[in-house]
C-alpha cells in the first residue's frame, strides 16, 4: 500500500510540475484566443506524452527486475482529461500488466480512436478471456490465482473500470490476439 502511495505523489508531481510549465503557455493562450475570437476557449490541455514518459519512468526499475522489455511510444496527442484520474488508471494498468507478465514484453502508448484518445498497454502475458475480463472489472470478483499472480489483492482492473466508469471513459479488452492482452481507456481528445 505504501508503495502505491508512493507510486502516485510521484505522478503528481510530475503532472503538477508538467501543468506548472505549461500553465503560462496555457494562459497566453487563452489570452490569445480572447482577443481574437472575443471569448476564452476554457477548456484543458493535457499532454499524454508527457504523463506517458513519467510512467514509463516510474515503472521501469520494476520490469527490468522482473526482465521485461517495457517501452512505451512518445505522443503528440493532448487529452480534456483530469491528470490525476488519467496517471491513476493507466498506473493501474501497467502495474498489471507488469505483475501478470512472467517474460517478454509491455507496451504503453496512445492513439486517435474514434474522434478521441485511446491510452493502450499491450503485454505478452499469458491473456484474459473476454468473460474474465468482465469478472476482473467487479472489485468483489477475483480471479483464481496461478503460479504467476500469486501475490496481491487483485484489484487493479476493477479500479480502473470504477475511475473510467464515474467519467464515462470507455475501458475495453482490445480483440484477441495469439498470446498476452491489450486494455485501452479511451478519453476525450484535444486538438
């Protein structure tokens, strides 16, 4: 648990400091857009390469223990999102992803979907049938436990599903694939 909370005031400080360089941009902005549209534009920006980077960052000491080969794809896309909301579900994702992954590989990126952003983590683990993903999702429901996800309390997907579910983020099982699983929580884009 400690571990968890560490994992977060991390991300919030480096959303805050994110957000801290780009407010005075943010501003001259919306500065710029009142003058010459005559009204504020009002809505956030959130760059996903930026939150991206930091979770990379922050789970990359853990797959290189475990081995894995973690990467993640660089964006250019910005989010309406809440920061916090956005490092709270995709850390949940990828601390999964690696805690299920005995060998190969995790990938986080993000990409346009459907006039949005969708935040995906691909991995080589051993996958989740369409049924045990929707039993995953229910914070009481837990999966039987294997050899490989011996330990924790197995609450990650539910979270996630709970966070996406009070925003009315999309969160899917990306089709099957021939070994490991794909998640996706889709948001709202930015320009």
């Amino acid at each position: 648990r400690q571990q968890i909370e560490n994992t977060f005031g991390y991300l919030e400080k480096l959303v805050s400091g994110h957000l801290a360089a780009s407010a005075s941009q943010l501003s001259a902005n919306k500065t710029a857009a009142t003058s010459t549209a005559g009204q504020e534009t009002g809505r956030g920006e959130l760059k996903l390469g930026a939150v991206l980077s930091g979770i990379h960052e922050m789970f990359l000491p853990d797959a290189r223990e475990k081995g894995l080969d973690f990467r993640f794809v660089n964006s250019s896309l910005q989010s309406d999102a809440d920061p916090l909301e956005v490092m709270r579900i995709v850390s949940n994702l990828v601390a999964n992803a690696i805690k299920y992954t005995p060998q190969g590989k995790v990938l986080l990126g993000a990409r346009r979907h459907g006039g949005k952003v969708r935040i995906e983590v691909h991995d080589t683990g051993p996958g989740m049938s369409a049924a045990q993903f929707e039993q995953a999702k229910l914070r009481s429901q837990r999966l039987a436990k294997t050899s490989v996800n011996g330990s924790g309390e197995g609450y990650g997907l539910s979270i996630v599903s709970e966070l996406a579910a009070r925003r009315g983020y999309e969160f899917a099982r990306i089709a099957d694939r021939d070994r490991g699983f794909s998640v996706g929580v889709t948001f709202p884009a930015q320009g």
